[in-house]
C-alpha cells in the first residue's frame, strides 16, 4: 500500500448514512467489538438449546408435565407476532435515521418498538404465572429446569433491550440523532434483531416440537 493511499475500515452491520460512504460510518465502525459480544452471547445460548434438546426424554419428565401437557400455539404464536412486528419498527426507526427524517419519526417508532417489546415480555410473563399456578416449577423436573433456564434468558435479554430502548429515547429527546445516538442505536438494532432471531428457534424448538 502506498504512502498517499488511505485505509478504509468498515465492519459488517447497519449503517445509518444514506450513501455508502464507509469511512465516515462512524455507527459501522463501532460496531465491531459489538459483533464479538454477540458471538459470545450466541455461543450461550447454544448451550442452553442443546441443554433443553437432551432432557426431552420421559426420564427427563420425572412423571410432571409434558411439554403437550403446558405448551399452547397460540400464545407462543402472539409473542412471536409481537416480536416480529417490533423488529420491523425497529427497522423503520432505522431508516429515520439514516436517511434524516427528524426526530419525531425516530421517537415514535422507537415507542411502538418498546410498546411490542412489553407485549412480548406481558405475555411471557402471564405464560410462566400459569405454569408456576398448576406447578410447573423448575425443580420440578429436569425438563421445566432446561426450560426455565433458555426462555427466561431471552425474556431477560428483551428487558435489557426494553430498558436500553428508553435510554436511547430520553437521550435523542434530549440531544437529537448525533452520531453518538447513531452509534448507540445501530448496536441496539444489531441486539433486538438478534434475539428476533433466537426467539424463532425457540418457537421452533421448544413451542413447534413440544406440541408435535
């Protein structure tokens, strides 16, 4: 590389400039060390799927609830639907952003987002009150312990993103969409479509395959 020429850094992620100039995407740039969190967090989780794989056994039941017995498809279907439809918001605050319409459009589909977001975690929660009420606690079973252990991690993991979500609001309500704001929002994105992501397999994997 010669003297004169300019390096050009751009990490993989969302990038809020309206033209593709990466070395001026600051928000992109920052994104880097996130991934690495992401990765570690996604190795995790991993090990919580694989956890809950191995005690779907009859022994693992210790004659409690089965997960026919518990799971019913259309609540898990509502907090999907909640979900989803948060990570579409959350992609049209992202492109008030990038493409500068003014805070007003940015606030307001950050507050639907975080408005699904708590629907999500309401229903999860009325979801884990009902199974506490007939018993289904986790040291009830193998099986409830390997449940208790994934779906509350990413009931946890959507409250930290609810919670960072109000931040961001105060902040850009506060002190517009400057770059700092940009940054801290692509990593959200990047965090609230992740467990978009992971949630969908364990709708697959655990509410799908535990009534099939």
């Amino acid at each position: 590389m010669s003297g004169n020429s300019t390096a050009i850094y751009a990490a993989p992620g969302l990038s809020f400039e309206a033209e593709e100039h990466h070395d001026h995407d600051h928000a992109g740039k920052a994104l880097s060390g996130f991934w690495l969190f992401m990765m570690s967090d996604l190795i995790i989780f991993g090990l919580f799927f694989a956890t809950y794989a191995t005690m779907l056994t009859p022994m693992s039941y210790a004659g409690g609830p089965t997960p026919k017995d518990l799971f019913e498809l259309p609540g898990a279907a509502m907090e999907t639907a909640a979900l989803l439809t948060s990570t579409l918001t959350f992609g049209f605050a992202s492109l008030a952003v990038k493409y500068d319409m003014g805070r007003g459009k940015v606030l307001g589909w950050l507050a639907v987002t975080l408005a699904l977001g708590m629907v999500f975690l309401g229903l999860e929660i009325r979801e884990f009150v009902h199974m506490f009420a007939i018993g289904a606690v986790p040291e009830r079973s193998g099986f409830l312990s390997s449940f208790f252990g994934l779906v509350p991690l990413h009931g946890a993991h959507v409250t930290a993103g609810s919670i960072w979500l109000i931040i961001m609001m105060i902040q850009i309500a506060r002190k517009g969409v400057d770059e700092t704001a940009k940054s801290r929002l692509a990593r959200l994105a990047l965090f609230w479509h992740f467990l978009d992501i992971i949630w969908i397999g364990i709708f697959s994997v655990v509410y799908l395959g535990g009534i099939a």
